[in-house]
C-alpha cells in the first residue's frame, strides 16, 4: 500500500503543479487557449491517475493510460458533493460529466471514434479535410461562463490537495 500512496501523492503533487501553471496561463490572455487547456487535461489526467491509485487501481496500468478524466472527475464531484448534505445534485453531476468528457477529449491519444479531432497539441485534419492548429482554433470551453465549471474546479482542486497531502506510513 505504501507504494500506491507514494505514486498516487506524486500523481497529486504534479497534478497540482499543472493546475497551477494552467492558472498563470490564463492571466497570460493574450495567449491562445490551447495552452491553458492542455496544461488542465494534463492536470486532470494527472488528479484522475492519483485518484484511481488511491482506490486500488493498478500502479502500472495507471502509469501506462491516458483517459478516464470522465469517469474519475464525476466520482471525484459527487465525493466532494456529499460532504455537504444536499449538494448531490444530479444536474451538477451530468454537467461535470459533460465538461470532463471535454476536457479528455482535448489529448490527442483519446478519441471518440475520431469524431472529435480537436485536441490542444498537434494539428489536425477537420472533417472538410482542412488542417487546423491548436494555436489558432476556438475549442469554446470557457471555464469562467459555465456555471458548474466553477464547482468542478474547487472540487478538483479540493482533491488535488488531500491526495498531494497523504500521510506515507513509515516516512518521519
């Protein structure tokens, strides 16, 4: 166990480092969005790699993965949801859901049957057979207009923090 509390820390510790870069990328307005937003799909593969460890997911399966921001970020809400009674909204849910499924999307190794080519890191041919760049394209997540993307932040940032923050048995 003590190794899965080490890798999930580290996983945490570096998660939090790129959420921070990914806010001072945001001041920086006059850069393009592709940057902020992939230093928060990093972030957020990153927090989802050290919550999956936490719970008992393989180490080296982890390692080796990209994804699971979708499925990881919403169980991650509803955790940080039910420490307060009557926050669990289903709508705030699905909307993270949503938003999470978003942000995953932006890695270029994960697609969605190659619907969505997007992503905040290399070029891409759109459907009409135009290349597009990261540098130049409007990916229209803008976290402070959407009302859950708020929350969902504060949670990730709530969770970030406690795994980053995990006692190692042993370690004085």
């Amino acid at each position: 166990m003590t190794d899965a509390i080490r890798w999930s820390k580290a996983f945490a510790i570096q998660a939090r480092s790129d959420f921070f870069a990914r806010e001072q990328l945001v001041l920086g307005k006059h850069l393009p969005q592709c940057h902020q937003l992939h230093y928060l799909q990093m972030a957020m593969e990153k927090l989802a790699k050290a919550h999956r460890i936490a719970g008992g997911s393989s180490i080296e399966e982890i390692r080796k993965s990209h994804g699971g921001i979708e499925r990881t970020i919403t169980t991650i809400m509803r955790q940080v949801l039910g420490r307060t009674p009557g926050t669990s909204e289903k709508w705030i849910l699905e909307q993270v859901r949503s938003l999470a499924r978003r942000i995953e999307l932006l890695h270029p190794a994960v697609r969605a049957g190659e619907s969505v080519p997007a992503n905040c890191e290399y070029p891409w041919l759109d459907g009409g057979g135009q290349i597009r760049v990261p540098a130049e394209y409007n990916f229209a997540i803008d976290l402070t207009k959407e009302t859950v993307a708020v929350k969902m932040l504060k949670a990730v940032y709530e969770m970030a923090a406690e795994l980053a923050n995990q006692e190692i048995p042993g370690d004085d």
